[in-house]
C-alpha cells in the first residue's frame, strides 16, 4: 500500500519552476530548470524528470512513468534563483 507518491517531500517553503531552454541533439536533452525560492525560509528544491512510455494494446506492461534524470538546488534563501542543467539520453 503507497502511502505517499514517489517523489513526495515535506519543505517549509515554496518554490517556482519552469524549464528556460531545451536543448536537443538527437542522442540526449538538456534542460535548463530556473528555480526561485518564493516563500519566506531557505530551502532546497528537486527537480525530477519523468518519461512517459507509450503504451501498446497487448504489448509488455509498464509503469507509467520513469524517472529519467533529477538535479537538486543548492540552499537557496527566500527570493533567490538558481538555474539547474539537466541532462540524460534517449535510452
């Protein structure tokens, strides 16, 4: 029985996120992740990026999402922004 999701935290702030580029060379993907701590205590955030595998009717089952790649922020206090680089492969 799942008692929290995956990827599931407790933080005593709040932080904003949104991917600023996307780069693609055709064997992996760069993102760059502009984070800003938007609440009033110091904090550090996750960014976690998922694949999704297409499903095929009477194909192998698979979980419905796959985390591919993550990247953690430094310490960041209230109002700071930190960009995160994240990269993985098509595998």
């Amino acid at each position: 029985m799942v008692q929290y999701p995956f990827g599931y935290g407790l933080s005593y702030t709040t932080f904003d996120s949104s991917i600023a580029a996307v780069e693609d060379d055709g064997e992996k993907i760069t993102l760059d992740v502009a984070v800003t701590n938007t609440g009033d205590t110091a904090g550090k955030y996750v960014a976690e990026i998922f694949y999704e595998p297409p499903y095929y009717n009477g194909g192998i089952e698979k979980a419905a999402a796959n985390l591919v790649q993550y990247a953690k922020t430094e310490i960041l206090q209230p109002g700071e922004a930190q960009t995160l680089k994240i990269t993985f492969r098509y595998e």
